[in-house]
C-alpha cells in the first residue's frame, strides 16, 4: 500500500517537474509508462484478491465439509 502510494506522489512530483523541462513527445513517452506500470500494479493487485478469494472460499468448503 505504502509503495503505491510513494509511485503516486513520485509520478505526481516528477510530472510536474518535467511538465516543464520536456517536449511533448517524450511526455507522451513518459505518461505511457507510468500507465503501463500502473495497469501492471493494479493486475497484480486483483491477482493478489483473486487469489485471496479462492482462499477463503477454499476455507469455507472445509469447514463446511
């Protein structure tokens, strides 16, 4: 979580400062980065609650059995 949240800020303050040293080229460059990284933590993300559900669903079935 903390990690996320420190990717955020980062992005955040590192836009804003090449914001204003880059061309709009490598902009486009660097915001397609940041969104493939940020498509890639949200797929692990939903991989980790995925999984975490097929846990308890599998926890359930024993209890139950």
């Amino acid at each position: 979580m903390c990690r996320n949240i420190y990717y955020l800020v980062l992005g955040v303050v590192l836009g804003t400062i090449l914001g204003f040293l880059v061309c709009d080229d490598t902009k486009k460059k660097i915001t397609k980065a940041i969104q493939n990284k940020a498509k890639r933590l949200s797929g692990c993300v939903r991989s980790s609650s995925e999984k975490a559900e097929e846990v308890m669903d599998a926890v359930k079935n024993a209890v139950k059995g």
